[in-house]
C-alpha cells in the first residue's frame, strides 16, 4: 500500500487535526517557565471540560538536550507524542524533537527534526496537525539574516513511526514574524492561530486552498501579551483555545461553536501551566 494510502487507512474519518475528538477527560501536556528546574514535561488532567486541571505526572522528561519546552501532545497510533522545543528562548536552536510514550509517564526521544532552513537562529513550538492524508508538524522557525524573520513551516511524517519527516514546506501568505501557529481543519476552511512577534496579539488566519497556500488575515483576538495558542474540541462540538499569559504567568481559555466568533478570555486553575496542548486522554 502507498504511503498516502496507509495513512488515510490510519486517520481515516477524521476531517481534521486530532483535537476534534470528543473530549471529556483531557489531558494537558506542558512545561512550568524559564527556570531550569522548570523545563521538562508536565502531564496534567482535567475532568469537567477543561476550565481545571490537576497534575497528573511529572515525568523529569527533558530531551536529548536537557531542556524541553512548548510541548504539543498528540494521541495516534496506539501511543502518545510529544514534539517540542529543544532550548529556551534565549538559545539558538535549529532543530525541534519528538518523544513517545504509552503510558504518559516514561518518554523516550524518538527524533530530531533539522528546521532545513539556512541560517536558522531559533526553531520553536512545533505543533501537531493530523489531517489531509498525514501527520504534520508546523514549527516556528526563525534566522540570523534579518529582524521579524519567523515564520512557519510544515514538516509531513514519512512513516508510521513518525521517526522520519519531510519538509519544510512555508505557509503561504501568512506573514513574516508569526511564532506558535496552532491550526485545525472545519469542513472546507483551515484556521490558523498564531501570535503576531511584532504586535504581541493572537490573530485568525483562513484559507480554503490548503496548509501551505491562501492565508488571509482574519483579524486580532483579546488583548496583546498572549501566546501560546492551543485548540481543542470538546464533547458538546464546540471549540476550546488555550493561550499562555506569557506577560504574568497562567493558562487562559475561551470558547467558540464556529472558530471566529469567541468568548472573553477566563482563568485556567493549573498551578505553574505555561504554552502546551490538549488532547482528549
């Protein structure tokens, strides 16, 4: 069986990325800040829609590097998988990394990605998406030659195993100094979140071509200072976001029944919670 085929047999019926899976009990994979101490892989669960999480394991993960932030979890396969970013924000990084587990508590690093872009200075929050035949990563990839110059790319699983990526492949149209695009697929139309580096707001993007052409700004949402963006769907059919108030700490969350028009922003209680994602467990 082709590649294409073998995946479409895999994630066959869904018409998105993974978070438009029902979701009662959700689990929340993240890192708790800049400290030392506090980058490596958080596992938290929640009960009642995802308003409250309580910890569920620290697994001292932390990668080949010994740092592990903005980690994006994604169940697939009979496992779980965690792609993130390899070193902090002030530390240059030209490749992300991928862990499985399947018990969400031991993780063993299964893959680095190379950003295979020249000059790469930063390669941040890699987030999964699971639709359009495959498995893909969008990364914040950012380099030396010039300022406001992130960007994201996608990078496609080659196998099963997701051990092997191609990429990268740049997402036309959305703007120059865009970090952390998190996207998911309704009916016909891909939206697009993603922090603005410039403006420090969260914008909507749309296209209807595909992942890597047409994007059109959409507009701002809330206030500047957030980052972060995560989405999840929940078992009504509505639409969760999580941001990360990079500004003065804490997980914020709002919802939508349509991706654009959205709830004020309320406080997540998960205790030193930063930028991670959400999965039905």
């Amino acid at each position: 069986m082709a590649l294409t085929g073998l995946f479409a047999v895999l994630v066959g019926g869904l018409a998105g990325p993974l978070p438009a899976a029902a979701a009662t009990t959700l689990v929340y994979a993240t890192f708790k800040g800049d400290a030392a101490a506090d980058e490596e892989l958080w596992i938290y669960q929640s009960t009642n829609g995802g308003t409250s999480y309580s910890t569920l394991v620290d697994t001292n993960f932390r990668g080949p590097t010994g740092v592990l932030r903005d980690p994006s979890i994604l169940k697939y396969n009979g496992k779980y998988y965690a792609a993130y970013t390899v070193q902090s924000w002030t530390t240059n990084s030209t490749y992300f990394a991928i862990a499985s587990s399947t018990n969400l508590s031991t993780w063993t690093n299964i893959a680095t990605i190379n950003s295979g872009i020249a000059n790469t200075q930063y390669t941040w929050a890699p987030e999964f998406y699971v639709g359009d035949g495959g498995v893909k990563i969008i990364a914040s990839v950012g380099a030396t030659t010039c300022t406001a110059c992130f960007r994201p790319y996608v990078y496609t699983a080659q196998n099963t195993a997701l051990t092997s990526w191609s990429g990268p492949a740049q997402m036309w149209g959305l703007g120059t100094n865009h970090i952390d695009t998190f996207v998911v697929k309704s009916g016909s139309t891909w939206h697009a979140f993603t922090k603005n580096e410039t403006t420090k707001y969260i914008e909507h993007w749309t296209t209807t071509a595909n992942l890597t052409e047409g994007w059109v700004n959409k507009g701002t949402l809330w206030a500047s200072g957030y980052e972060g963006p995560s989405l999840v769907r929940l078992d009504n059919g509505s639409w969760r976001i999580y941001v990360d108030k990079y500004t003065n700490g804490g997980v914020w969350t709002a919802t939508s029944t349509d991706l654009n028009t959205w709830t004020g922003l309320s406080a997540v209680t998960c205790s030193g919670c930063r930028h991670g994602t959400a999965i039905a467990k």
